[in-house]
C-alpha cells in the first residue's frame, strides 16, 4: 500500500493507494466528521462496487446513495441539482460528507456539490478509474461545463481522503485504462524524466493491469501533481503546466462534442501537437518528439487530430479558453524531457503547421 | 464620506459609503484588475444607476451588461445560468471582473457567478438597497435558493470592494427601505447596545432617508458584521449570531413563498420571535422586548406571524435550516442588550408558546 500526504496547510489531506481498500472501512471513516453520508455514483460503477462501500458504512444516521448517469455529456448544472435536490429532501446538514464513487466526471460533480452545498460540505474521493486516480485525486479542481465550454462552472475545493483500490481498475475498459495513462504520461513530460523512461520500459504491466505496477504509477502521478499544486493552490503560475497538451484536448473535445473522445484520449493528441510546436519552435529535437508518439502508441492512444477536424475549428476552440490571458493565448510546451514551460508568444504560423503536421486541415 | 476596511488577510477590502460616489471612476477603478468588466443588474435598477455606472467604464475593453428580472424568486440556479451564458458568450476570461449593482439578491447571485465562473474571477459590489448595504456588503456569503430552502447553494467568496453611495437609497421604495432597517437593529441587538440606543432617537431620520443619518447607520453595521466575520469567516462559531431572527424569518419566508414578505420583514418578526423567546427562557425582561418591538414598529416593520401560518408550519421549516447541527435546533438569541447567544437546549413548549405570542396559530 502506497500513501501520501497533499500539503495544503489547513486542507492538507492523504491519498491512500492499493488494493482490497474499498470495502475497509478503516480507511474513510476517520475523515467522515459528521453522522451523515450521501454516496454519489454513476449506474456503471454502482453495480460493481457500491455494495462494497456502503457495508463500510453501515454504522451513519443516515446513508443515502444517488447514482446519476454516466458520461461527460451529464456533467450539466442541471446533473448537479440533482444532488442538491437528493440533499435537500433528504434533509442532509451541514455536517454531511458527500462520498464521490466513480470516475473523473462524478469526482468533479461531487465536489463541486460539496462545495456548493449550504457553502461547503466535507467530500471524500473513491476515484474508479486511472485518469480520476492520477488526475482528479490531487488539484482540488471541480466543477461542470457549459455547453460553450469545459470546465467553465466550478470552484477550488479539496476532499478530505482519496482512496484508490487499484482493484477497481480491473473492470475498467481497456479504452478507459489507455486514456488514463495518456495523463500518466504527461507527469513524466512536464516534471519527472525518470518516470518517463520507467514507463517506456513498463507500459505492458500498465496496460495488463498489475497491481503493484499501477499503484506506483499512481503514486508517483499524484506526488509529482501535488508538488505542482502545493506551489499554486489556485493555477495563477507554474501550476498551468499541468494543463500540458489541454489547450489542444479541449479544443477536441469541444468541436466533437463532449463524450465522442475521452478525455485521456483528446489529451493524449493534444501532448503530440504541444510536443510538436515545441519541436518547431526548435525547444526540443525530433527524436524526443517521436519517442512521445512511440509511447502513446504504445498504449493504443491516438496521435492526430480527429478525421477532417480544420486548422481553424482549433484556433476557434482555443480562443475561449480558460488558457487565454487578456487575449494572448498562453501554451504549455515542452523545454526538455520532464521540463514544461508557459509560452504566450507563439507564432500563429507555427501554431498552424504543429496542427497540419498532427493531421489538422 | 466613510470608509473601513474588512480584514481578512489576502482577501480584505474596502468598503467605502457616502453621497455621489457612483459616477465617480476613482473609486471603482482601483479594484479592477483586468480589461473586462460586466455589470449584472435587474431591471429596476437599470433605468435608475446603470448609465451613471458605466460613465466611469468607458475605458475597458469589454463592457458587458445583464439586466436579470427583480427579486427573490428569481434568484435561482436557472438565473445564475444566464449571467454564465453570457460570459461566455462575450468570451469573458479569468480576468474579468463582475459589479454587482442592485439589491441583495443581485449581490448574491453577482458573488455566486463570481466564485464559480472558471473557478472564481473578481468582483465588485454596488449596492443599491440599504438591505444589501449593511447585510450583504460584508461576510462573503453568496448564493441562490433551491425549492426546498433559501441560500441552499452557494459560497463563502469576498468581493474586491464594495462601493455604498446613499444616494441610490432615495428612489428605494419605503417598504424596502424599512426591511433594511430591521437589519440595521439587528446589529444594536445582538452586539451593539449604543447603536441600538442611537437608533431609538433618530429613526425618523433614517426614514427621512437623510443621507448622513444613513451613512453613518451603514458605517456602523458594517463595522460591526466586519468585527465579527474577521473572527469566524466560515461561520463555524461566533458569525451564527449574525443569523438572529433568521431561522424564524426564513420560516417565514419558505411558507409563504419567496417574495410574499421582504426578507428584512421576515426578520422583523423573526427577531420580535427570537426576542419573545429570550425573554420566557428568563435571560432579557419584557420591558427590553417592548423596546424593540416598539423600534421596528416605528419602521413600521411587521411584529408577528403571517396571518394564519401555524406553529407547526414553523417548525418544519426550521428543521431543514442549517442552523440544524446533527438533528438539534440552535438559536441565536439574546442575553441582554447588545449581546446574543447561541443555545441548543431550547424546551420545545417554550419554542411554542413564544410563536404563539408572536401571532402563529
């Protein structure tokens, strides 16, 4: 078993990593400070694994359970008034903790209900998917997009505890682990070289699901994250390098529509156009470039824009970015294996040949 | 012309209050970071203040506007939808700033938008109500109603400054006028026993709306709420005396719909209720509760229940409060003059007999 610890001062709080963790109750119940919990999920994951944890928490006044459907599509203000609705009926006070069980959409949605709800309950994190375990788990960010724009309704909030039961990743699509490691990968662009190269030697243990590859794949995803975000609690600086290959993702995902490409997957093309420009703006060489692409193909991740997307759909997409800083558009790119660095100085020619060269029209 | 400053760390502010501020940029201005501003007003408002506002923005890059409809009932999770369809629309980014011109529900709504927005952009308020002046100037708290309960959703978010000119007070309807001042009695009761006595010999002024009178009122409860939100920002302890008469008034208001009753009236009652209370429990005589009823009835400020609400309508509405901590009622009320308490131990017969004093049948 892995644990560390996120230092935030006051809201500083552990992620605990292993396996057989869900249905131990010693685990969440020591940051569960009221008498009532209200289990948020999705009615993909509660069939697997909510049984499991609610007999870990069988000993609360009042237990409730609200299983929402799955999907990036469903992550709407109106999904989230769902919650409130559940709460409010269900007359849960300001001492409920709200327990998100799913992946990186329910862990969004559920914090940013408990940071919502009468201005601020207590959450949990049991992220079930790898891109949650490495992405959501540290960074505080949550919240629900608007139909003009990912992530734009949210707020900074952390949980209380992360736990995550590598064992819920056996049940995972194969699609939903490859996008998962897409993020994986990125730690090791922007900040951690060595990872880098310990995933280019271990990728099949990653994508077979071994335990005890995944949990030190976690954990190092999550301390790499959290010396970022330890830094810049509230993205004002460095922090935005966690955004690597992001700008380009969103760009996807808006113009496909949300759901049409996972997330991991829209990231893992957007991190070769980054790698891309970088390469032409002469930072990096072309060899590194191509080991990127190497590794993302190894986990069967897509390389290129989606078939027939134009050159100009992305600079239209980028623009309402939350990325953009009085009209300048702000990039992450890379500097050097394991060295991220923000850029706002980007040619608009150069920008459009690291498109055309990842499939862009 | 008065100004102080609320303290709280990286976070304080300015308040500042007096005669003929609106049109004037040096005041605003400081506070505003960015190249993008967007007024979020009502249509009430409007007519009167918005020109006179943006005189002094002319300089910006984006200036928007969003006239919502007047009052309660429309501030909803649906209206605070459409402040965010239209940011996104203009494609406001994380610099920009949102003004709050208008009442309470403007403010709060403005603040709530302000917090979620791309994770959190600035704001400013305007507040044009003496309501919003004393009560919603200061604590950060900001939000919307759900069906099933007032201020349900929302967050603990500080504006940059607030910008209080009385001239607005002279076009407010004397009805909401006068809700305002149950709330500027609220501070001599509960923590400022001078100022309560001050208010009993220059009330006709305040309804004279003459602006110094008016100022100094505001400075006054602004200073107080300042004093006991730098203690308690989160309301974890001492800031719930600052909900006196609350719990009965958003009683009041859930039964009888939002809007039927000015939230400041339904405090009125509230308070003349919680004072009822104070008063069987043995820790203020009557001679003080007939003081106060005899100052808000000077306001001429409602002094008992709806016209047929019922006890028990009460205390439904009061169970799902969020004054309720793990199924026990708290109560702010008074021990004497100038100082509230908070007390969980209140007899149920006495809760009854001090609402059936108070009109509830």
């Amino acid at each position: 078993m892995h644990s560390l610890n996120v230092e935030l001062g006051d809201r500083s709080y552990p992620i605990v990593i292993g396996s057989q963790l869900l249905g131990d109750p010693q685990y969440l119940l020591p940051y569960i400070r009221g008498r009532q919990v209200c289990v948020v999920t999705n009615e993909t994951v509660a069939p697997l694994y909510l049984e499991r944890l609610l007999e870990g928490l069988s000993d609360f006044d009042k237990v409730d359970t609200i299983e929402l459907p799955d999907g990036e599509t469903f992550k709407t203000l109106d999904t989230l008034n769902r919650i409130f609705d559940l709460l409010l009926e269900r007359r849960h006070n300001r001492t409920t903790t709200l327990i998100a069980l799913g992946g990186g959409v329910i862990g969004d949605m559920t914090g940013f209900a408990a940071a919502c709800y009468q201005r601020g309950v207590d959450f949990v994190q049991v992220p079930t998917t790898l891109l949650a375990q490495v992405d959501s788990s540290v960074g505080g960010k949550t919240g629900v997009n608007h139909p003009l724009g990912k992530n734009m309704i949210g707020a900074f909030y952390q949980p209380r505890m992360v736990l995550a039961d590598m064992d819920t990743l056996s049940t995972l699509p194969k699609r939903e682990l490859a996008a998962g490691i897409a993020e994986v990968i990125k730690y090791g662009l922007i900040c951690d070289a060595p990872f880098f190269e310990w995933l280019e030697g271990n990728m099949p243990r990653l994508l077979a699901c071994e335990p005890e590859a995944l949990a030190y794949a976690v954990d190092r995803c999550c301390r790499d994250k959290a010396a970022v975000v330890a830094e810049d609690e509230r993205e004002s600086g460095r922090r935005a390098i966690l955004n690597f290959g992001h700008t380009f993702g969103h760009a996807i995902e808006a113009v496909q529509g949300y759901g049409s490409w996972l997330h991991g997957e829209a990231v893992a093309a957007g991190m070769v156009m980054a790698a891309e420009l970088s390469s032409l703006r002469g930072d990096i060489d072309a060899g590194l470039v191509g080991r990127i692409r190497a590794l993302l193909a190894a986990a069967e991740l897509p390389l290129a824009a989606p078939e027939g997307m134009a050159v100009q759909q992305f600079l239209d997409a980028m623009a309402v970015d939350k990325k953009v800083l009085d009209g300048r558009l702000r990039l992450v790119l890379l500097r050097a294996l394991g060295t991220a660095q923000i850029v706002d100085d980007t040619p608009r020619e150069l920008l459009v040949e690291a498109l055309r060269n990842c499939g862009a029209v």
